[in-house]
C-alpha cells in the first residue's frame, strides 16, 4: 500500500462526471488538514490497510509536528491506482502491480473506515470515478509513505 500525503490549508475532490464542477464536488476538507492520494497494491490485505491508517492518523507532518491524531485536523483520501504504475521499460506505465478494482475497492474502504474508527474526519473521493482534485499545499509539505 502507497500513499502520497501533502500537508494542505484545503483540498477538494470532485466526480468529472457529474456535470457542473461545483455541484459535483465529492469530498473537500476546508481547514489544514492531509490529502492523501491512497494506491493499493496486488498483495495489500486488511492488514495493511489498518496500518496505513494508523500511519497517516499519526503522522506528525502538520505544523510543529502535529498529527491528525492530536489535533483532529481532517483527510481526503482518494484513491490512486496509478501510484503503482511501472515506467522503468518503454514510454507507457505498466498497471500490474496495482490491486484489480474488485480488490482494491474494499481495501480503500477498510484504510477509511479505520481512520473514522480512530476519531477522525474523513473526506473521500467517489472509487473509480474520473475526478479533479484541488488543494492549497502548505509548505508545500508532502511525503511518500509505504506500508
């Protein structure tokens, strides 16, 4: 499982196809918080899924090495299947490591689930939709994590 989180002062999703860009906004977090766009690999489990959301509950990259944990702040967790693309042959990535929608999908749902059973606010994208997402980086601030 792969993350890349930025630290950001707001951040929104929206579904590109539902019609008007401001009515079909999906998730948004409006106060500093994380953005994390969430890959699933091939072999991830439930697990995995539980750790990475215990990491990014915890991880103290908001101002004066805060976390979500300890100050409440929220995350909008969408999911990215292409943080797993293979570019190290040719000019096109390669997909294979990345978890098939039926497998990933669920997982996707477990990471947030545990965070909103950790007492976080939670913000998501719509699985699988093509989506625009906006943010405001505060730093910019962004790290890559793997668990």
């Amino acid at each position: 499982m792969r993350a890349v989180v930025a630290r950001v002062t707001e951040a929104s999703v929206t579904d590109q196809d539902a019609g008007d860009a401001e009515d079909a906004t999906v998730g948004a977090i409006t106060e500093p918080g994380l953005l994390v766009l969430l890959g699933i690999h091939a072999d991830d489990t439930a697990e995995k899924a539980a750790t990475m959301a215990r990491k990014l509950h915890e991880l103290r990259i908001l101002r004066d090495e805060q976390s979500c944990a300890s100050t409440g702040a929220p995350l909008l967790v969408v999911s990215q299947f292409t943080l797993y693309g293979d570019t190290r042959k040719g000019r096109r990535p390669s997909w294979t490591a990345a978890a098939r929608p039926e497998a990933a999908e669920p997982l996707v749902r477990s990471v947030v689930a545990e965070l909103r059973a950790r007492g976080a606010t939670v913000s998501t994208g719509t699985f699988g939709a093509m989506m625009a997402v906006r943010s405001v980086n505060d730093g910019p601030f962004t790290v890559l994590v793997e668990v």
